[in-house]
C-alpha cells in the first residue's frame, strides 16, 4: 500500500513538473481587461493542459518603461507581452527584440482572421510580429441623461460644438474633462484635429517626419484648440489627473463630454453604464473627409523569450474566434477576428461610424517615432497651459524633428 501511494504521488509530481510554463507580461491593470485576460488564461490552461501560464500585470505607464528592459536584456523574462500595433511595433521589430509569429496561421492565411487592412500595421518587411486581439474607436463620451436635462442634441459641426460648450459652462458643467497626467490623452485631441482640418495623408506624413512643425497647415490645428482652452471649456488642473481619475467627473454628472477611446467603459460604475454615449467628432472643414483614431492592442514575442514554442501556441489561440470573441463580449470591444460580430449595440454604433469614415488612424504616440512622440505629447501639454507660447513650442518641436529624423 506504501509503495502503490509512492508511486501514485511521483506519478502527480511528473505530470506537474512537466508543465511548460509560458509568462505574459501585460498592461492589462484596469479591473475588468485585467479579469477578461486572466479568464482566458483559464480556458487556455482547460484546453492545453500541459502549459502553466503566469501573467505579470504592471501599471500601464511603468509597463511602456519597463518594456524597452525586458526586450533588451540578454535574459528574457516573458514570452508573450502585450502591446500596440503600428510604429510602436515595428520600432522593436527593426531593432530585432521582437520575432515574427507566422507560424500562428500555419495552414491558414492572414484574411482567414482578421482584416486584410490590419496587416500592414502588424507587419514588418512583409512579416507578421503582432497579433491583434481588439480594436476600439474614439469618439465623444458624454452622459445621454445630462444631455437631455438641458435639451443638448450631438453637435454636428465645431461651431454646434462650441454652442454645446457654451450651454454647459452656463449650467455650472465643466463642458469637456481631461486628464494629462501622462500627456497621451492630449495627443488623442492633437490627432482628431489634425484630421479633421488637414487630412489623413497630411496626418500620416506628419507622423513619419515628413512634414516641419512650423508648417502653417499645423499651426491652424492649435488655433482651433487654443478656442476651447481660452473659453475655459477644458478640466481645470488637468495635468493633475490620470485619464481613470477626469472620467469620474463625466460619471459624476460634472463634466460634460470626454473625447475618449471606448475603453472608458472599462472603468465606468454600472449604474452609469447605460447612460453613456458617444458622438464622432464634429465636422471643422467640410472638404475633408471624415477619418477616425482606431487603435489596435494585441501581443508579440519578444527576440528573447524562454519559451518561443508556448509563444505560439497560445497566440493560436488569441487568435481564434472563440477567444477573441469572449475578450470583446467581456469589454464591448470589437474583436480583430473578422469572424466575431459587434457584442452589443454600443459596438455595433462604433463599427458603423468607422465603416462609414474614409480612413483611419491609430494614435500618435502609435504611428510616430517613439522619440519624438514622447517630446511631441509632452509640448502638446505645454501648449493647453500656456497657449501664447505656440510658436516658439512649435519651433522646438521642429529642431527636435529635424535631429531625430535627420530630415
């Protein structure tokens, strides 16, 4: 009986050592990203029983430090980690600390799974490095039941948006909330402006350093800015807050709109939910089509992970229909799979905008140079504290340009 019981617990022991472990390092900390992943790890672990999967959450700001470490250390500490497509991918790809995951489509292509649009912004030199998990949009979040109270209708246009500004700062409403504690949500407002008076071809060459910041085309975009930042429609002491800490004033009733991604959702109180909706952003000139900020998260391989093997066979199932369709039902998101449908109405109104829109656009800090995507958010800060220094913020921006694109 001893030796049957010795043998029964070597027996567990080799099937639990046996495991393989995969580590993802996420940014996942927000409350509910942060369960929608660890419930997908749990399916995983059912299905694959033979890998043990540890996920390592960091904040989301540390994690954009601390990853530049990970991928550079002769060690690697992860083999999957999640991050955003576009020049924020390709930057590591072309520096070799993130590998191509190809093999996840072994025996299917690309288009079997997500859109063809999407393969040039998670590919570099014509391989993939990025698999794409969700996609949101950015638009105006505001609360339908404080528009309502003082017969607010969707503005349309910028003069309509003003008025709304207008009618909200009279009502005692801060009319638009904001946080740049960490200065990305300023760069959301610098996009949509900039697409919405110049375009997106003048958006994207501008974002490769193809264009000075001196241009007058990009002057105009602070002038109407600095419209909302002189009328005081902006969250005073903005700086102060991070992007979760301005959204409870929207949720409080005391601001009026947020020009946001969909994840504000994320972190609204369930009884706030269902009150919260969206508008796109208005129209400032009439002859530019109307383009829209959608960015794309997913995972990669760093050059440098323990376990490549693991790597892959986990993003497999990312991929797959059946995970990226709980991960986007979970948050409202639309999924990557082209296979999944919209989960709920407020999708469904975000896919339509972005179907009806002439282009897209993933974000600033996303698309540019990371160098100059931190100088640039960083100056777009100083710019809504002291509007009257533009052109000399501009003229830096330019010397700055110049030296990181040698341009």
């Amino acid at each position: 009986m001893k030796r049957l019981l010795v043998l029964v617990l070597a027996t567990i022991m080799v099937f639990v050592f046996a495991k393989e472990r995969i580590v993802i390092n996420s940014y996942m900390s927000d409350p509910a990203p942060r369960k929608a992943l660890a419930e997908l790890v749990e399916i995983f672990q059912q299905k694959y029983p033979e890998y043990e999967v540890v996920v390592n959450t960091f904040a989301h700001e540390d994690f954009k430090v601390l990853l530049r470490t990970w991928l550079a250390s002769p060690k690697g500490t992860a083999d999957v980690v999640t991050w955003f497509a576009g020049e924020r991918m390709r930057y590591f790809a072309e520096m070799g600390l993130i590998v191509p995951v190809e093999e996840v489509f072994a025996g299917a292509k690309w288009e079997d799974y997500f859109p063809k649009a999407f393969r040039s912004t998670c590919s570099y030199k014509d391989k993939i490095y990025f698999i794409p998990q969700s996609w949101y949009w950015w638009g105006v979040y505001y609360r339908k039941s404080v528009f309502e109270k003082f017969g607010i209708k969707e503005p349309k246009t910028w003069n309509e948006f003003l008025q709304v500004c207008e009618t909200l700062k009279k009502n005692g409403i801060v009319p638009i909330t904001i946080g740049t504690k960490f200065p990305w949500t300023a760069a959301g407002w610098f996009d949509i402006l900039n697409l919405r008076i110049n375009g997106l071809d003048y958006h994207i060459a501008l974002t490769a350093g193809e264009v000075p910041y001196t241009d007058a085309k990009l002057l105009k975009v602070f002038e109407y800015w600095r419209q909302i930042v002189d009328k005081g429609y902006l969250l005073p002491n903005h700086t102060a807050y991070e992007w979760q800490e301005a959204a409870t004033f929207l949720f409080r009733g005391q601001a009026g709109m947020y020009y946001m991604g969909q994840f504000i959702k994320d972190v609204a109180p369930a009884e706030v939910k269902d009150d919260l909706d969206f508008f796109r952003f208005p129209i400032i000139d009439p002859a530019v089509p109307l383009y829209e900020e959608t960015p794309i998260d997913g995972f990669m391989v760093p050059a440098n992970a323990p376990n490549k093997k693991g790597a892959i066979v986990f993003l497999r199932f990312i991929a797959s229909k059946e995970a990226q369709e709980k991960f986007a039902k979970d948050l409202g998101r639309l999924a990557a799979n082209v296979a999944v449908a919209p989960p709920d109405a407020h999708a469904k109104k975000g896919l339509d905008m972005i179907l009806a829109s002439a282009g897209v656009a993933q974000f600033y800090d996303r698309d540019t140079n990371p160098e100059m995507a931190e100088v640039g958010m960083n100056a777009f800060i100083e710019f809504m504290q002291n509007p009257g220094k533009i052109t000399d913020i501009l003229k830096r921006l330019e010397a700055e340009r110049k030296r990181i694109y040698g341009k």
